[in-house]
C-alpha cells in the first residue's frame, strides 16, 4: 500500500479525498490528516508518507512552505484559486500535480496515477500486487508471497496479472527494475554497477540482459544516447 497523507484546512475536501480512494479501493492508505500547515509538516516528518495532498491556504504555514521543505514525498496539490501564478509555482517547487477545488475523482485518480508513476487496473488483487512491486522491487520477489497478499492461489493471480496487465508478473518486475535503474544512472549519477545493485541485480550480466531486452540497447549506449 502507498502511504499518504491529506493536508486542507477544509473538511469537506479531507473527507472527499478519503471518500473517493476507499470507495474505488485504490491502493493507498491514509495513516494522517492535518488542518493546518504546523500540524502538516509535523505529520509528514513522523509519517514519512510517499503521497501527500497538499492544500496551498492553511493557517500557521501554507503548502508552498512546506513543499519546499520536503524531500521525498510525491505531492498532489489541491487549491480553491485556479492561478496559473500557483501552478507554475507549485511545479517548481516539485509538485506532482495540481488540482482545483471542487475536486472530480477522475481528474484525482489521473493525478494520483501521475504521481505515483503507474497506473491502476480497477482490480484489487492486481493493484495489490502493483502497489507491492513500486515498493520491494529491489528484493527477491516470490509468486507465493504476492500470492499469499491478495488471498489468490498462485496461478489465479498470474492469470488476473497478465489479463490486465498484458505481460507477466516477473516481466513486470524487470521493467520496474530497469526504468529504476535508469532514473538512478541519469539523475542520482550512479554508475552501471551501482544502479544495477540499488535495484535487486546481483549479477550484472543479469542486469545487462534485461536492460537490452527493455530498451533494446545496453546501458552504456542508452546513457550516450540521452
């Protein structure tokens, strides 16, 4: 599950955000809420959350303040001005997204899906296993373990994987791995080797395989390339 918080001095928005993640069963958790900006920034550094709503207007600090505080955390921000001034701002300063109040679930979940870099299949136990891959995708991944998170038996789940997904669950797994590994050699400047170890490759002719078979080239050229 992707933990997240909810920041708005306005119930109404707090309550419709939570509304519409538990009704469409998305796999986020909400593990706080704040209405104001102190209690905002004091949730975010306990909670460590990856995805926070963040409104612009709140007492004590607004959400400006603190997303320029903040280091780790995607963040979807939600205002009543729709200002063209804010989302220029807010994009700068790292947002992920901005969205206008009032808040229409479609233009949320495509928001969502943005931040978090994936998108949601309308199926449960494969959102499960989605949401599980972003996370552990550098650890061992075993067919039994996503098997035993979603109550589905092994081969059920690989079947429900590949109808919404169109590809294999393991297949998956290396796409994440690569476009990881990617991020890491281009934006954290970290060699071949580094970046093929952060992302769950031991053996680098592994790692050598599967970015060609993904990118269709290896990682030295691709890098000369961008």
């Amino acid at each position: 599950m992707i933990k997240a918080v909810i920041c708005d001095d306005e119930k109404a928005a707090l309550n419709i955000i939570r509304h519409f993640i538990e009704t469409k069963k998305l796999p986020i958790e909400i593990v706080g809420t704040a209405e104001n900006g102190r209690d905002a920034w004091n949730l975010i550094q306990c909670r460590k959350p990856e995805l926070v709503f963040m409104d612009i207007h709140m007492p004590y600090m607004n959400g400006f303040e603190i997303i320029s505080r903040m280091k780790d955390s995607k963040v979807i921000i939600i205002t009543a001005y729709d200002s063209f001034e804010y989302a220029q701002r807010a994009l700068r300063l790292g947002a992920s997204d901005i969205l206008s109040k009032p808040i229409e679930f479609e233009q949320l979940e495509q928001a969502i899906q943005r931040a978090i870099g994936w998108s949601f299949t309308g199926n449960e136990a494969v959102d499960t296993v989605l949401a599980y891959i972003q996370e552990h995708y550098q650890e061992r991944m075993e067919l039994e373990t996503l098997a035993d998170l979603t109550f589905c038996t092994s081969s059920h789940l690989s079947r429900l994987f590949k109808k919404h997904m169109g590809m294999t669950i393991i297949f998956y797994v290396h796409k994440i791995r690569i476009e990881k590994s990617i991020h890491m050699m281009e934006k954290k400047k970290l060699a071949i080797k580094e970046a093929a170890e952060a992302v769950g490759y031991q053996n680098l002719n592994h790692f050598y395989k599967y970015f060609h078979i993904h990118t269709g080239v290896t990682p030295a050229v691709y890098l000369k390339r961008g």
